[in-house]
C-alpha cells in the first residue's frame, strides 16, 4: 500500500533569499562544476538554476549586482612583430590569439563598444 501526504491549504513553495541564490549561482559558476549537479544538491530543478544564472549575469538576481568577471590573460611578443594572447577560459580550455597591437587595439575597442 502506497501512503499519500495532501497538505491543506495554498500550494507551498520555497522561498529562496537573494542571499542563497547568488550563493547556489556562484558554486554553479566554479570550473568543472555541473549545473545539475548543484541543483540537485539543493534540491532544485537545472531549469530554475538556469533562470538564476541568466538573471545574475543580467544583474537582475533580486538585485544583485553584475560582478565583473575577469580572465586570466598572458600577452607574450613573437618573432615578427606579432603578439600571443592566451586566455583561459572557466572551463580550463585555452583561447590563443596571434595577432599584431593594432589588431588587439581594434579587438578591444570592439569589445568595449559592444559591451560584452
């Protein structure tokens, strides 16, 4: 025989302070980490965590502000006048760009105007 709980009264949802959210975001944020997994362990659906995670890029998480978020960046000279730039990204892969300063320049300034 199966037994059944029915709660009386209005349907009874979590209440998530702005405070656990930015925290359950920024463990889901960490290298190597799964989405999934954190909401699991919190006892969450991926999707809801997904919503944070939009929301706290978009600096709408509650409030939250946008964080900057930095990489680490190596930018070493190459024969020839080129210049190496490797970033590393969140997830351990490695971005290696060759290009010359004046294409870094326009790269960046690129980047800067369209506010990514």
């Amino acid at each position: 025989m199966v037994e059944v709980s029915v709660l009386p009264g209005p349907e009874r949802r979590r209440k998530w302070s702005a405070e656990e959210k930015r925290r359950i975001v920024e463990e889901s944020d960490a290298p190597g980490v799964r989405v999934a997994e954190v909401a699991r362990r919190h006892g969450l659906h991926p999707n809801q965590l997904c919503l944070w995670r939009r929301q706290a890029r978009e600096g709408g998480l509650s409030g939250s502000p946008v964080i900057p978020r930095f990489a680490a960046v190596t930018v070493a000279a190459e024969a020839g006048g080129a210049t190496a730039i490797e970033i590393v990204l969140r997830n351990g892969r490695m971005l290696r760009l060759h290009l010359s300063l004046a294409e870094i320049a326009r790269l960046a300034d690129t980047l800067e105007s369209t506010g990514r």
